[in-house]
C-alpha cells in the first residue's frame, strides 16, 4: 500500500515509524507546508514535496494520512484532500465530529473516495470501548477517565493563541472520582469533577499573560468546562521538564447483571502510552490499511472507528485471524 503524510510534526513522525515497521506498506511522500528542503525525514527512499503540490500525486498514493491539528486545519484540509484521495485523519473535537463527518462524507461521494475521521485512542479505540461496554452492559454507566497526560490537540489550540509561543496541556483524572466508579457507587461526576487540566505556556515577551489566561480558560470545547490552572514558564523550562509526550486513560462500564440485576460488573479498557503521537500514529496506519481494503472493494463515503470490522486492520488474513487470534 502506497502512502502519503501529511503533517511532520509529532503525530506525522509517529505515523512514519509505524510505516517503517509494516511490511505491507511503503512511504511515498510526506507532504508540508514548510520548505520541503529544510526537512528532514527518516526514510530515506520517500520524498519530501509541498502541501501544493499534493495534486500531482493522484493515482501514486493510496492513502493519505492527515496529521494536521483539528482546531483550525483537518475541518477544511480532510475534505479538500478526500476530494482526490483516500484519507485518514485524527479529528478529535468530539462536539463537531457529526459536522466533520457530513463534510467529509459529501466530498468522499463525490470523488468515489474512502475517508475516516477521528481515529485515534479518544476518539478512536476508546470509542470501540464505549460502544462494547454500553452493549453488553446495556444497564448500566459509561465513564472516560483521560491522563495524566499531555493532549496534543489542546496544546496545539493553546499555541493558536495570539502572544503564545509554546504550550503543554496536561489532562488530570480526579483520583477520588475514578476510585467511585471502580467500587460500583455509580456516581453522577459532572466533567468538572472528573478532570482538571494544566496548561503550561511560554509567552511572546511582552504579551498580556492575563489576556492570554482568560482566552484559555474560556475557550469552549477545550477548557470551559474544567478547572483550569495556567502556568508561564521560560521556553528553557519547556524544554527541560516538558519535552515527553505520554498519555493514557481508561474507559469504564459499570453495570448490573442477573435477573433482579443483583450482580456487578465492571468492564474496563486502559491505556499506559509513553508517547502519545506514536501511539496514534500506530492506530492511523492501521486504519489506513482498513480504509484501503474497503475502497478496493467498493466501499466510498466516510467511515468512523464504529463502522471498520477488526481484521481490516490487521495484515494478517482471515484464516490466520482465526487460527491465532479469535
């Protein structure tokens, strides 16, 4: 499989070391908006080309993956770019997914192309989670829990801000709250009681820290529903103490079995991830693999994690997905 990235930052390279790793699969090109002669990739046998000229790649790509940051750039980059490709992208504001979809989706009918949006762990594999827990546990709660850990697309929305120079966002569960959960107490958390975030920002100098606070704070879809601490640091202590990308969380089901629903059960997914990117750009690449198999059998349109069968993903063919992993 022929494939394209779009993007070099930490979720483009985690998406190149997984390629590296497929033997089914071979990187074509990465694609940036930078100058292309001033990057420098790891695989020595792709090229290294500009976003503009993604056009005369049409029929030597299979799919693109598209690792650019949601806030401002996959909600018109993922429809321009399935309008010649097949894509896969990592679009992670969950309140506009539906808006990205239909977008997407219009674009992908019109080309005869196949796209998916918002694969990733959240939203992505602890989607899948969410959906087996809450089916085979229909009387029951579902709980995310998120970190602690660094969220690339938050960090990158703190960077958007005017004045800022460099930004982590640290997503914290609430210890107490998970604790709840586990024993079966079936709590009602609202999302403030569930996370606290920290931000962490390396200011312009001379830019308005307070200014720059309040935009954070009450940025909705991010941060407006958290408590949230802000702190300004030197880019030297960026540097030093935040240079690490790990992250994890878990999905939980807690529900009730048995006729009298006397019995409970607690269904849970975890993730412990040391770099966050990479870990995605694992899940992109597989998800690339499914999206490729299912337009070379017809399928067009826009796909999400919920609407891919598990052995699209895998290299592996069915009779060996029966005989070593069912």
């Amino acid at each position: 499989m022929r494939i394209g990235i779009i993007g070099y930052g930490n979720l483009g390279r985690g998406a190149e070391a997984a390629i590296s790793h497929a033997d089914d699969m071979e990187l074509v090109a990465v694609f940036t908006r930078r100058d292309p002669e001033t990057l420098k990739i790891r695989t020595e046998s792709a090229e290294v080309c500009s976003f503009d000229s993604i056009a005369d790649f049409a029929g030597k790509i299979d799919v693109m993956i598209l690792c650019a940051g949601s806030a401002t750039d996959l909600p018109e980059m993922t429809p321009e770019v399935a309008s010649e490709f097949n894509v896969v992208d990592s679009f992670d504001t969950h309140a506009r997914i539906p808006e990205h979809f239909a977008d997407v989706d219009r674009a992908c009918k019109a080309a005869g192309t196949t796209a998916l949006i918002s694969a990733g762990w959240d939203p992505g594999l602890f989607s899948i989670a969410r959906v087996i827990g809450a089916s085979v546990l229909p009387e029951g709660k579902d709980y995310t829990f998120w970190g602690r850990g660094v969220s690339q697309g938050h960090s990158d929305a703190v960077r958007r801000i005017n004045g800022v120079l460099d930004a982590r966002q640290y997503t914290n569960p609430v210890p107490e709250a998970m604790d709840r959960v586990r024993a079966g107490e079936d709590p009602e958390l609202t999302t403030r009681e569930k996370h606290t975030r920290e931000v962490y920002v390396v200011a312009e100098d001379g830019a308005d820290k307070a200014l720059i606070e309040k935009e954070i704070k009450v940025m909705p879809n991010y941060f407006s529903d958290y408590d949230t601490t802000v702190t300004f640091i030197t880019q030297e202590e960026m540097d030093r103490d935040h240079a690490g990308l790990p992250h994890g969380g878990s999905v939980i089901r807690s529900g009730r079995t048995g006729y009298d629903l006397e019995m409970h059960d607690t269904y849970e997914f975890k993730l412990d991830l040391d770099s966050n990117p990479m870990f995605t750009g694992s899940i992109l690449v597989a998800y690339a693999r499914a999206i490729k198999k299912m337009n070379d059998t017809g399928h067009t349109g826009c796909k999400t994690v919920l609407d891919i069968p598990p052995a699209l993903l895998s290299p592996l063919s069915s009779e060996d997905l029966r005989a070593h992993m069912l």
